[in-house]
C-alpha cells in the first residue's frame, strides 16, 4: 500500500470517529507544520474520498452539502465562517461537511444553502468595496 492510500484511509478513519477530517481547517501559509503542497495534497485526498463516497454524484438533484465544500475551499473559509454567513451553529455545518458514510452526516436542503449563499454573496460584495 502506498503512503497515499495510507493518509486516505486514516482521512476516513479520523472522519468515522471525529466527524470531520479537519483538513479544510488547515489554511494556507497560516500553519508552520504543512507547506503550501502539503496542504493542497491533504486536500485533494479529502475531496478524492468525498467524491468516491458517490455524495457529489447524485441522481437525486443538486447535492448542496458537496456545493458547500466546493465554496468553503475556494473562498478559504472556515466552518466558524460559514455558520456566520448562514446563520446557523458550528455544529450543523460540520455535519453539513462531513463525510456521506459518517452517521455524524447531516444532509443539507436549499432553503440552508439558499441562505448561506446569499450571506456569502454580500460578504464577498464588502470585500470588494473595502
């Protein structure tokens, strides 16, 4: 087994009993113990497992939880952030973001993603005009 099938099963392994890998809590150049690759790395392995666990590829319509991750990586935010912007606790949207096979899953419903997005939306437009 190689050392990149190794970190994905301890991804999983850390997301079954945390709830959460944390991955995307690591920022870029903000933490000494990862260089910028390192990161990137860890974070191609998340999104790798996410999309292999089949929550990204549904045929049931537009899957916001994946839509979610997919915002919080490019814009850089943290889940503290996003509950801001959605109005909603920490706790929901680390279960919004957690792995599809965790039972700590929460799915996500338009009305949720809706709303965060619009939050980010205007918080994108005070950076703008800052």
């Amino acid at each position: 087994m190689g050392y990149r099938e190794l970190l994905k099963r301890y991804i999983r392994f850390v997301e079954a009993h945390a709830g959460d890998n944390y991955v995307d809590a690591i920022a870029y150049a903000a933490e000494a113990s990862f260089s910028d690759r390192d990161v990137g790395e860890l974070k191609t392995l998340a999104t790798e497992l996410y999309l292999e666990s089949g929550a990204a590829g549904s045929a049931r319509g537009p899957c916001f939880n994946y839509r979610l991750r997919l915002l919080l990586i490019c814009y850089g935010l943290s889940l503290k952030q996003a509950a801001e912007l959605g109005g909603i606790d920490v706790h929901t949207v680390r279960g919004w973001r957690t792995n599809p096979r965790s039972n700590r899953y929460v799915t996500m419903r338009e009305a949720d993603f809706v709303r965060f997005e619009r939050g980010l939306f205007n918080w994108l437009e005070g950076q703008r005009n800052v």
